[in-house]
C-alpha cells in the first residue's frame, strides 16, 4: 500500500466506530476469533490446544478457560470440562514492524493470540464427543451479525469409533484479515492434516452460547457474509477453504465468518470442528493489494492453483506476485514446510517478488497437499495481506527408466534393437519402436520417455554409433569359361576376403560346373561387405567328322563337313565341305569351336580304291498309271562279277528290293545304286511316277421299288468332271445309254461303269427293284379330347419294319422312327401320321382332331389359420355348380366326393386341400391349421431374492412351451417396476426400499399357464455399503415425470457430495444432494441413469450407473397398442398399460360387437355387446396389477387383445 493512502488502525477504527454510530467504549469487548484442536496421546486421551485471539484494547483474557466435553452416540449422555492452562501470549497484530499496538500501550490497535492448553480424558463408553469452548462477549463493532451480548462459541468433534487416536487438523494462518475497501481480499486457513485425512469446508452462521446460531443483518447470510462490490460474489472453495471477495467501496466492515471444518477418511465422516474469523475492512484505505502472477513449475501441470507432478528429483515452483503500489516493498512466507518435510521457501526482489518453493517429492507419499503463500505489501501501519491456499497433488513413484540396446556400435546397415524398462509405456524419438529392431544409417542419440500406471515419466538417452561398411567388389580373370580351363577370383574394397566353395582370394582353380561364388570383404573396423559372381562353365562342343563316303574309288571326289559346332578346322589342307580328291589311304582330324569359343575334335578316315565304278540305269514300263495298279522299274547289274543292286523311292532304301526290276504301286521317285566288288558304287538317274485317281462309280435313285407295281424309277450317277458312262442290267450292257441318268420301269439288276479321262475306271454296286405296297395306316385314340395338364395317345396300326413320322397341323413333331405306331400328345389341333414301309412305299393316315378342356378352378380359405383346442375352423372352397367335392387333411381322404360340398369344419390341425372335378379334376391350394393350447406351467423364477435398496436386478424363467407373452407383475405395486422385457421370459426389475412379489404368467390365446411367483428382501445394511437409487417409474411417456430416490447406505455419505446424471433428455440434466430429485424426459429412448458421491477435490469415490434404465415412449405412440385384424383395421386399445380404465377404440364399426373382458386365466370379469359405437370404457380399478384379455367379435371374426394393469 501507499502510506500516504492510510490511516493507522487507530484512525481507521475511530472513523469505522464513528461510521457505525458506535462509542469507542465498545473496546471493553474482546473476542475476535478461536480454534480448537487436539492432538492423540493414547486411546481415549487427547491433548487439546485452544487459541485465543482477543483486541488488545479489550479485556484480558481469560487465565484458565474451561472447555465442555459432551459424550453421545452409543452411550448415556455424559457432560465433564476441564480447565486449560496457560501456554504463552504473544502479539500477531498485522502490523508493520516497529509500530506500537493497543498490545503495548500504543495507538494502533493490536491483536494477541493467547494459546491454552490440557490433557483430556474422554469419559468411556460413547463413540463421538464433542469439546466446546464459550467466551463472552464478541466486538460489538462487528457489522454482518447481531452480536449484542453474543459470545464466541467453537467446537471440536471426535469420533473415537470411526478413527481411534485420530489427531485434528492443524492450521497456520491467524484467523485474522485486514483489507481495503473496495480491493481484492484473499484468506486461506493454511490447514494440515498429519494423518492425511480429507478435509471439507463450508460457511456456517457463527454460534453463541450453546452452539446456537448468531443471525446476520442486513440481508448477509453464511455463505455471503460481507457485502461486496456490485457484480461479484463472496467465492468459497469447500475444498481447501480459500476465501476471494472485494468489498463494496467506501465502506467499512468488521465481519465475523464461521467456517465448519469436516474430516474424512476413506469417504468416511470421522470428525468436524468449527472456526471463528474476523475480516477487518477499512472504509477509507484505497491502496491496491498485491496480484498473484504466474505459477511455473519445473515439472507437472497447473490448473487453477492445483499443481500436479511427479515424485522424483526436488519439485520447483515459482510465483510471481506484483503490487500496483510500485513503492511498495513486497515479503511472502509459506507453510509448506509444516505440509512436506524439508521443503524450503526462498524470495527474490522486492516489487514484483518472485517466491521459489523446492519441495522434495521422492519419498512423499502420493495424495493431495493444501499448502499456503502469504504475501505482504509492507504498506504501515497496517500492511495488506493475501493470503492464497494451494493444492500440490503428487503421484509416487515416477519410475527409473533404463535401456538395454542390442549393441551401441553397429555396422552401417546392421538392425539394432532398443528395450526401455522400468515403466509401463515408452515414447521413443526419431520413430524408434521399443523393442523392435532397425536400421539406423547414421550414429544418433536416441531418447525414450517412459511413463508408468500412475502418469508419471523418466527420460533417459542411448547413443548408438553406425560404423561404415566397406564397398566390396570382385575382379575375375573370366566370367564365362570352357570346362577345363582356370579361373581366378580377387576381393577389391576391404581388409581381408573370405570365399566360399574353397575359393581362396587371388588364386586359379579349374570349376567344374556353372556357379556362383559369395566373397565377404571385411573393413578394418570388422564391418562386412558381401558381393556375388556366377562364373559359367561352358560344355566342350559334340564334334562328328562327316564324309560323302569312306570309301572313294578311282576319279571320284570326296567332301568332309563337321557337325556339332560353328565353326570347323581340317588338317591336310581340307576346307570344311568343299570337295577334293583323295590320293591314297587317309585319316583326317577337325577341331570345331561352338558360340562359346571352346573346342572339341574328332576324326575320321577315308580309304581309296584305284578301281573304275561299275554302270547303274533305270527305266518304267509307264510313268503314268491308275491307282491302285503298278507298273514296273527295269536296272542293270552284273552280279556274275560281284555287282549288286539296292532301290531307293524318295531317298529312302527299299527293304528287300535287291533285283535289277522293281514293281512301283506308289507314286514318287525312284532309283537304284550300283555296288561293285571293290565297294565302288554307282548311282542311276531318277524316274518319277504318277498315279491317276480312281472313280467312284456311285449313284442315286428316285425310288427304291415300283410302289403300286405301276411307275419310273431314275438312277443318277454322281457327276465326275470329264468321265463317260457305262449301263448294265442283269450283267449286260444296256445300248445306246452313255448319260449319267437312267430311267428304268420293271424291276433288274441294274450297274453304272464309270470311265475317268485318264482312262481309269470303276464299276458299282447292283440296284435292283421290285413291284411292292403302300401301307395301310389309320389312326385312333380312347377319346378326342383331355384336360390340362394330361395326355391323350394316339396309335396308328402297326407295319413291321415301317417308319412313323407324326405330324400336328401338317408340322413334323417328331422325327421318323423305326415302328414308332403311338403318341402321347398333350396340344390340341388336328393329327396325322406319315408311314414309310420296309420298301420304300409311304403313305398318310386319316387326320384325327383333338381338343383340349381346362381344369376347374380350385381355391380354399379359412377365417384363421389357428385355433384353440376343442374349437373349429371353417373351411370353404369356391362354388362350381355340378362339380364334386373331396376334401383332404394331410393327403388322405375326409369322406366320398359330394357334389358342390364347399365347405368342411376343421377340427384338427394340418394340411387341408379340396380336389375338385367337372369332368377335369383340380387340387388346391394348401392351408395349414393348428391348433393351440394354453401354456405349461410357469417354472421358478431366477435371479436374487435379496436385493440393496434401489438395486436392479434380471428375473428370468425357462421358455414356456405355447407361451407368446409373459406378464410379470409386483406386489405391491409401488415397491418395484419393471424398466425392460414386459411380455418376455425375462425382465429387469428395479426395486426401492420396500419387499415385494414377483409374479409371471406365461400366456396365449388359448389362456394362460400356473403363475410362478418368487419374494424379494430389501435391506440396506453392511453388505449393501455401495451406490443405489430407484425411481418410481421407470417406462414413461415423453413430458412424463419421474422421482428419484437415493437409497445409498448412509455409511458411505460423510464429507461427500452426490452428484446425479439423469441422461439424455432431462431436464434437469444433472442435479447435487441427496433428492429425492423430480425429473422430467423431453425425448424418448432408454436413459442411463448415474449417481457419483464425489469427494472435496472432485474425486468420485463412489458412483453407480444404471443403464438402460428410464424407458421413454414417443408421444405420438406412447400408450396406445395398434392391433390390425381382418376387419377391425381401426381397432385400438389405451392407455396400454393402464392403472385403472382401458379405452377399446372400435373405429366406428357398423355391426353388432361382443366384447369380453377376462382374466389370464379365462375368466369373465365383463362383457358388453354394443353397435356403432366407436368407445368403450372398460374398467379394471378393482382388479389387481397383471394381465388382461380382452376379446372381441365381429361378424364371426374373433381377436384378443392383451392388457397390463399396474
């Protein structure tokens, strides 16, 4: 603050007394605040601290105040006290230093806080004791209370059943606060717990003799006990206290605020007390107080003024804080010491300050820790002070991260593999996957982040170096070598190399096959190169010597050739295929080379004859003859001297053929070669053969006999391009007859000679005919007409040996087929059939005309297909005057066929078909019947018959044979419902706090089955020690309401605050406290339902969701069950379910209607036959909650309708 902008203290209360229209006398009072805590020395003893703070221009205090021990809860009321002693007095006046207070005679008012203290033992035999302290009076200054001749009274709770030997929570912060008018004050208790219990604040009316309330004036309450600038609100944080308000401008207050401290431990209530504060406003101080800045800590997060971190090195977090009052010279202290042990507080700069805390957080336990910054603007007299609550939240153990690397040197190329351990998950840098191998290119620092269950992290780093690898390559002396021949291999790139398959580095060796060598080079720095060479080892060439003979006689010429290769090289001057002319006896040697370069040799020799060759003709009788005949090859040969002979037909040796003539029956070349005695050989000159084709004399005729014995027959030969033609009959040439026709008119033996241009001919076979019949053919059948979907034969008199072709309308229907006499036809229109016999003859039959007759229509239908036991169905089919009718159950006939019998009473169940017949007979359709019983007995119910208040549970039955609905039904109504599966085998039921029955009645048409009924216990006790709640409805229309009642168990409630979530389309949404809550849905659907109890600072300890569990019907359709039946379209039936009336809305239906209200069972309760009425009103009021049928009958035509009563 400035000090030219404030009054001392004395100025300023004189001016507030004077403000307040108080006398300065009111100084004779003196109580301004209190605290009471203890501290356990053994079971049942305490040690209990009492501070006083008293106006120094007040009374004394008191020199040995007593305190009041009441003992209850499990025990006879007891009342004791004891008298505290004396500790020590010292002044804690919010002053500047060196000024002198009331507390030592001075001007200035002063505070003094007098500590007592003294031994308590607590009567035994209660299970909480409350200590309470009284002293009269309070300041008559203060302005938010009427506090005329009220005393300050605080209390302490101790429940030694909960928490045996618990100690009370601590504070370090006076209960005292000056502040200016008009600024931002901020106060916060600096509270402590040693046992590490959960604390809960919350503003209470300050209390007088007895614990009663004080009132407050002028419109102030407990939770806005100081009137405050227009716009903002007296901000409290029940979690640690905290409290944050400007006050209104221009005026002064002295304000007295109660605040009640809870203790929880494990969501458990254990102990409370209570604290009296006093906040001094100044009305004309206008000095700013000093603004907190930012919070920035070495590790962790901040939210608000929560700061979470990890355990693990020193924790350091640094506050900035500012006073606009730049001349203001700035101090801050903290508790934190007294919160973490060895934590230390350090302050630099004097306006703005920068404040340090280090707290050590490896070994603090994991938890919350409320911990306080005072600071002090130095402003005098009486400087400003904020005093600013915090919470340090820390999480035990950060975990220790260590890496294990598969090697920190590798070679370029090579994987390495890098395990973090010593958390739960790891967060690696340059994609690095934890424990799974890769490739780095270059040497690099890796870093991995761990982070364990908790949250918390550790970092830690592996250098990994990547050597070079060297660049090996091969130099071979040859890649493709022929077999025989060495190679050599050599490594380039590296140190050393080493070969597989024997290679040794530098040195030929002699491969025997194609192959591939690896080499691996190795650098200097033992990193690796590998590289491969294929080394083809070529095949030596097949090499063959060739001659044009061996054996060369006088004046002849020989050629050699090579075969195998490319390319060829003759000794003895030889050029490959060129002939020469051998001199004597001579073996010759050539060397080929193929594609590849290698070479192979062979040899070969010829031998020389100084003899002549001997003489070789040929010659043909006929160069050119018929096919089929030979003509024959005449050579020369002196086999008297040795001569032999061989004949060639298209340069291949005849076999056998070794005589000077040859009979040729082919067409080719031939010729013959001539071997003297010396094996001189002569070849003779070729003579070509050729043959001419061969006619087919082959012909036609008109007719194969004269049919009737009277007519012309043609023969007509097949046309061959330039022949002439011969006639025979009975052998004989017939003269004159040269064409390729012949008509003939009596029977022969009839033959065509077919002469060729090339003057070959051909004689065919004999055609010889005979005077024959026609067939006699005529056709019949049983009748001329049939039904659809039948057949009519027709049959023709039998030819033996006679083709039949069948003909409708003059169109071929089938093809002809040997004595194929009959027909089974299935068109109508006009028959015939034609016949060829076994001569050739062919006749047409009579034409037969068939018609055909379409079957009866046959259709049933019946008023249902299901009915119940003992009952009928009526069966009709549809009216054909004359015809008759059978009817049929499962295939099998129900009596003789009865004309025009259209309808049969079905009284079992099956298969029901009519055949009906006008002469053409007709099956129907198919209808199936069944029949219905009423259901089995219902069997036990499963599912708990000990429920907590409010809990769900699933009920279930095995399926009921026959059953199509369950109705499940509570005794009383009210005590549970059912959200889920109504009209199933099973249903979730939602209980409240009161025991019920739980019915089922399985259920159809026909009736209903034994009930089966199951009783369900609610308690509430130890076992129970969780969240429930239960609604009084739970299926509900749109805009329905719905109460929510909490059944939890009251153990588990202390200090917690229970928070709900009524799902989706609630209003309200959610809701705080206890309830019972009233909630209505706006939209449809199932709802899932939450209750939290959530501790101080926002922790859930205990919470309970319900899903699925408010079933909400769309308006549009809530309530009301659309039931469409054969002529009762518009039938419906609400409210459905119902708690009293059910309307039966009958869509104005104009005929007379039965209607039947009756129990599962079959039961009439009601029935009423009405017409043109569109509404009954039926009432089920006095009934009880289960199912109801509901019949209706119109014209014949029955339904029922089903209805829940609840």
């Amino acid at each position: 603050m400035k000090k030219n902008n404030c009054f001392n203290a004395y100025q300023f209360l004189f001016m507030l007394f004077a403000f307040l229209g108080m006398r300065t006398s009111t100084y004779a009072t003196h109580a301004v605040g209190a605290d009471l805590t203890y501290t356990c020395i053994s079971a049942n003893t305490y040690e209990v601290t009492l501070r006083f703070y008293r106006d120094c221009g007040g009374v004394a205090a008191p020199s040995n105040p007593s305190i009041s021990i009441v003992g209850s809860s499990g025990c006879t009321s007891v009342t004791s006290s004891v008298a505290l002693t004396l500790i020590s007095t010292q002044e804690v006046s919010q002053v500047c230093a060196g000024t002198q207070t009331s507390c030592a005679g001075g001007n200035v008012q002063g505070t003094q806080e007098v500590v007592y203290r003294g031994q308590v033992q607590l009567p035994a035999g209660c299970d909480s004791y409350t200590i309470s302290f009284t002293e009269c009076d309070r300041n008559s200054s203060i302005t938010n209370i009427n506090s005329n001749g009220a005393c300050i009274y605080i209390e302490t709770v101790i429940n030694t059943n909960l928490a045996p030997c618990n100690n009370s929570p601590q504070f370090n912060n006076l209960p005292v606060l000056y502040s200016c008018q008009g600024q931002l004050s901020q106060f916060n208790h600096g509270f402590y717990d040693v046992d590490g219990d959960s604390l809960s604040f919350s503003l209470i009316n300050p209390k007088t003799t007895g614990g009663i309330d004080i009132p407050f004036v002028n419109g102030l309450t407990a939770t806005n006990p100081l009137e405050l600038q227009a716009g903002t609100t007296f901000q409290f944080n029940s979690s640690n206290g905290q409290m944050t308000f400007t006050s209104l401008a221009n005026t002064g207050q002295v304000a007295v605020i109660s605040v009640r401290i809870e203790e929880y431990r494990n969501g458990v209530k254990i102990g409370s007390m209570i604290r009296d504060l006093q906040m001094i406003i100044s009305a004309t101080c206008t000095s700013v107080p000093p603004v907190s800045g930012t919070i920035t800590p070495s590790s962790g997060t901040v939210t608000g003024n929560l700061i979470a971190s990890c355990g693990g090195p020193p924790l350091i977090v640094d506050f900035s804080v500012s006073d606009p009052d730049v001349s203001d010279v700035l101090t801050a202290t903290s508790d934190i010491s007294t919160v973490i042990a060895g934590a230390t507080t350090s302050v630099t700069g004097t306006n703005p300050i920068n404040i340090r805390l280090v707290i050590p957080t490896a070994s603090a336990a994991s938890g919350n820790y409320p911990f306080t910054i005072t600071v002090n603007d130095g402003s005098c007299p009486n400087p400003n002070v904020q005093i600013i609550g915090y919470s340090l939240q820390i999480t035990n153990p950060s975990p220790t991260v260590t890496i294990n690397a598969s090697a920190t040197t590798i070679c370029e190329g090579d994987p390495v593999t890098l395990t973090a351990q010593g958390a739960n998950s790891y967060s690696w840098d340059n994609s690095v996957m934890n424990g799974t191998a890769f490739s780095p290119t270059t040497s690099g620092t890796y870093t991995v982040i761990g982070t364990a269950t908790n949250g918390c992290t550790d970092t830690t780093s592996v250098t990994v170096t990547v050597d070079p690898s060297p660049n090996v390559q091969i130099n071979a002396s040859a890649t493709s070598i022929c077999v025989g021949d060495a190679v050599t291999l050599s490594g380039t790139g590296a140190t050393t190399y080493n070969w597989n398959n024997g290679v040794v580095d530098g040195a030929a060796f002699t491969p025997t096959t194609t192959n591939t060598y690896t080499v691996v080079g190795t650098a200097n720095n033992g990193c690796t190169d590998t590289e491969q060479i294929t080394i083809d080892v070529n095949s030596l060439p097949t090499v063959i010597a060739n001659a044009t003979g061996t054996v060369i006689c006088q004046g002849e010429t020989v050629t050699l050739t090579g075969s195998g290769a490319i390319s060829y090289s003759w000794d003895n001057g030889v050029t490959n295929g060129v002939a020469f002319t051998p001199t004597g006896n001579t073996t010759y040697t050539v060397i080929g080379t193929d594609a590849n370069g290698c070479e192979n040799t062979d040899q070969i020799t010829v031998n020389f004859v100084n003899t002549a060759p001997p003489t070789a003709t040929i010659s043909a009788a006929s160069n050119q003859i018929c096919q089929g005949t030979t003509t024959l090859l005449t050579g020369v040969v002196d086999a008297a001297n040795g001569e032999t002979i061989a004949w060639y037909y298209n340069g291949t040796i005849i076999g056998g053929a070794n005589s000077a003539t040859y009979s040729a029956s082919q067409a080719g070349s031939y010729y013959n070669i001539v071997t003297n005695s010396s094996g001189c050989t002569t070849e003779s000159a070729t003579e070509n053969i050729t043959f001419y084709p061969q006619p087919q004399a082959a012909f036609s005729t008109s007719a194969a006999n004269f049919c009737g014995g009277t007519g012309t027959i043609t023969i007509t030969a097949n046309t061959i391009a330039g022949a002439s033609y011969a006639w025979l009959n009975n052998g004989a040439l017939i003269g004159g007859q040269t064409q390729p026709t012949l008509s003939v008119s009596s029977p022969g033996s009839y033959q065509l000679v077919v002469t060729s241009a090339d003057g070959c001919l051909d004689t065919s076979s004999i055609f010889a005919p005979i005077n024959a019949n026609f067939p006699q053919i005529t056709v019949t059948a049983p009748a001329n007409s049939y039904c659809v979907g039948s057949n009519l034969t027709l049959t023709a008199n039998l030819e033996v040996g006679a083709t039949y072709t069948w003909l409708l309308n003059g169109n071929s229907i089938t093809s002809p087929i040997l004595e194929n006499n009959s027909i089974a036809i299935n068109n109508s229109g006009t028959y015939t059939v034609e016949v060829t016999n076994s001569d050739g003859c062919t006749a047409v039959s009579n034409s037969f005309v068939v018609t055909e007759n379409p079957l009866p229509t046959a259709t049933i239908s019946s008023t249902a297909t299901s009915f119940c036991t003992g009952s009928s169905i009526n069966l009709s089919a549809n009216f054909i005057a004359g015809a008759s009718y059978e009817w049929f159950l499962n295939g099998n006939s129900l009596g003789t066929p009865t004309v025009e019998d259209t309808s049969w009473s079905a009284t079992s169940g099956g298969n029901y078909t009519v055949v009906i017949n006008d002469g053409c007979s007709n099956t129907s359709n198919v209808i199936n019947l069944t029949t219905l019983s009423a259901p089995a007995a219902a069997g036990n119910i499963s599912g708990s018959d000990d429920l907590c208040y409010g809990e769900r549970e699933r009920y279930s039955i095995n399926n009921v044979n026959g059953a199509t609905y369950y109705s499940w039904s509570i005794t009383p109504a009210n005590a549970a419902s059912i959200s889920v599966g109504q009209g199933t085998n099973s249903v979730t039921v939602n209980s409240t706090n009161v025991d019920f029955q739980l019915s089922v009645v399985p259920v159809n048409v026909c009736g209903a089955g034994a009930t089966a009924t199951q009783n369900i216990n609610l308690n509430n006790g130890f076992t129970c020690s969780d969240v429930a709640f239960a609604a009084n409805q739970t299926s509900i229309c749109e805009g329905d309401v719905v109460v929510f009642t909490n059944y939890s168990n009251s153990n588990i409630g202390f200090g917690l605050t229970q928070q709900w979530d009524f799902g989706a389309g609630a209003s309200p949404a959610t809701a705080t406290g206890s309830g019972p809550h009233t909630v209505t849905y706006a939209t449809s659907g199932l709802k899932d339902v939450t209750l939290e109890y959530v501790g101080q600072f926002g922790t859930a300890y205990y919470s309970e969701t319900y899903t699925d569990y408010i079933r909400v019907t769309a308006l549009a359709s809530c309530g009301v069950a659309v039931i469409p039946v054969k002529n009762m379209e518009n039938l419906r039936l609400y409210p459905n379910p119902t708690t009293e009336n059910v309307v039966l809305d009958l869509g104005r239906i104009a005929a007379d209607i039965r209607v039947d209200l009756m129990t599962v069972h079959g039961l009439l309760l009601t029935s009423k036959t009405i017409n043109h009425e569109q509404y009954l009103d039926l009432s089920l009021k006095e009934q009880p909650s289960g199912l109801y049928l509901i019949s209706v009958q119109i014209d014949g035509v029955q339904t029922v309708l089903k209805v829940v009563k609840e």
